[in-house]
C-alpha cells in the first residue's frame, strides 16, 4: 500500500507532470485559466448566493436565476477542477505538504457539504420561497457560501506563494 | 508637487513599508484582488452572454445590465484598489515590467469602452426594448476584460 506522499512523488515524476513543470509557458497558461475561471466558477456562484440575501436580481425568482446562472457555472467549476487537479500533479510533493492546500481542500469540502445541504434539503421546498422572502435556511448557505469561497481564494492564493 | 515626489512619499510611508516588509500581506491583498476580478468579470460574462443570446436569455436585458452594472463596479473597485496596494510597495519593479504597462493601458481602454460606448448601447437597447442579439460588442468588451487579466497574470511569468 502506498501512502499519499508516494502517491505524489509518483504523479510529479510521470512524464507529462514533469512536461507541464519544465514547458516554458505550460505552467502559467494553466495557472492563467485556473485563475481567469474564478470569474465564471466563483463569480456566477456568488450571484446566486447574492440573490438567495436578496442583495441582486431581487425582481427574478430565485429559481429562474438558478437554473440561469448553473449551466455556466458548472462547466467554469470543471475547469477550475481540471487546471486545478493539473497544477497538483505538476508539484505533488510540495503542493501535498503544504498546509494552505490542506485548508483550501477541507474548504472545498466543507462547500460540497453545504451544496449537497441546499439540493437536498432546501431545493425540494424552492417553490414556496421562489418569489417571496427566503427563509433562514438558505440564506445561511448563501453566507456559508461566500464566505467560504473567499477564503478557498484566500487559501489558493497562499498555496502558490508558498511553493 | 510632481508624480515623482508623490511615489516617494508612498514609497517611504510607514503604511506601505509594513506591507513591503510583512511576509504575507501582499497575497492577502491579492486574493482581495482575485475576488474582484472574479466579481467584475463574473459581471461582464453574464451581462455579454446574455447580449450574445448564449446565456441567461431567461432574464431581461435590463434587469440583468442594472445588476451586472452595479455589482460589476463593485468588482472593479474592488480590484483596482487592491490593485494599488500590491503596487505601492514595489512600483520600481511594475514599472520596468512591460505586461504591467499593457495591462494599465488595456484596464484604460476597457473602462473607457464599458462606461461609454457599451453603456450608451446598452441604454439605448433597454429604452428601445430591442431584443436583438448583439456581437461585436459583446465580444469586444469580453476581449478586453480577459484580456486585462491575462496581462496580469502575464506580469509573473512575461516579464
């Protein structure tokens, strides 16, 4: 059985996470989009989130600015997974013993949680806050939220200047 | 007093030599600045796409222009006052590199584009209640603000 640390030390010596490490403009331009697609990931989120506080589109039912807003910023999270998860094999081993990474990964968690908590909990009942004031429910998630996600940006940002 | 004395005196202050000296204030500085980005150019693909007729075409161009205009501003404020804390500690060092400068004057044309030009438009569209798809402007304003970003990331690793 491997541990973690093996498992990285792996990754980081493969060919193409060495290929992304050594390329001259292979790391940046990854860097570049995993960073550029906070704006369709983080930026289109933190509209819902605005709206569930009622803090923007207060005129739209929430659901419409949901089910609006989702099918973009879904695919922006896949990139920002992707570019991510390429970053991390690029430099493994450090990435993997860097504490700022583990904060941002139990944040990422902690937002999966929260995701899952608004889908299965409060989305059933959307209809009876859609156009009305929304209950305190969701309006904690929306707090949880943004919170959460400036701090994964927080932590991201103290993850590269740490390497 | 000319730009040159300026510097100097936000150079040696004492606020900017503690964020010069402090080990972790400039990338605290910087994810304010990521946040902004985010909230401006989340703002300016909402409000393109929806001229484009990709994306959001659920909502009405005038709701989503008054949203995306206001929180929008919001990022962009955000963004450049963050923007001249990273700079201040170190302006020697933005000012021999040459995606900073290209960054500066596309940030320039960028404003200067969204709040005049696109902004008449995008007014005249509303008060015409046009639902007409738009492209060269859509395109334009989303090649400039990316572009703005680019040319910041370009700053670490161009030189």
């Amino acid at each position: 059985m491997m541990s973690i640390l093996e498992i990285c030390h792996y990754l980081q010596n493969t060919e193409w996470a060495t290929a992304i490490r050594q390329a001259d403009f292979a790391f940046p331009l990854i860097e570049g989009t995993h960073i550029i697609a906070l704006s369709l990931s983080v930026g289109l989120i933190l509209m819902l989130d605005l709206r569930l506080l009622r803090l923007a589109f207060q005129s739209e039912p929430v659901s419409r600015v949901m089910h609006q807003v989702m099918p973009w910023a879904l695919p922006g999270f896949g990139i920002m997974f992707l570019t991510g998860l390429l970053l991390f094999f690029a430099q493994a081993e450090s990435v993997y013993n860097n504490s700022y990474f583990r904060i941002k990964l139990l944040m990422l968690l902690l937002l999966g949680i929260n995701a899952a908590v608004y889908q299965y909990k409060f989305y059933p009942h959307m209809a009876e806050w859609d156009t009305t004031t929304v209950p305190t429910g969701p309006r904690i998630v929306a707090v949880v939220s943004l919170v959460l996600w400036m701090a994964v940006i927080v932590a991201g940002r103290l993850t590269a200047y740490e390497l | 007093m000319n730009l040159q004395r300026l510097w100097q005196m936000s150079y040696d202050s004492k606020v900017i030599d503690v964020l010069r000296n402090s080990h972790h204030a400039i990338p605290y500085i910087q994810s304010v600045h990521l946040l902004g980005i985010a909230l401006l150019l989340g703002s300016m693909v909402i409000l393109n796409f929806r001229l484009l007729g990709i994306g959001l075409t659920a909502i009405r161009i005038e709701v989503i222009a008054k949203q995306v205009w206001s929180w929008g501003t919001v990022g962009l404020v955000m963004a450049v006052a963050s923007g001249f804390f990273v700079f201040l500690p170190d302006p020697a060092r933005y000012a021999a590199n040459t995606s900073f400068l290209v960054k500066m004057v596309t940030l320039l044309v960028a404003v200067l584009f969204q709040y005049t030009i696109y902004r008449r438009a995008v007014k005249a569209k509303v008060a015409a209640h046009s639902e007409q798809k738009e492209v060269l402007l859509p395109l334009v304003s989303l090649f400039l603000w990316f572009g703005v970003g680019w040319m910041g990331r370009a700053i670490a690793f161009l030189g």
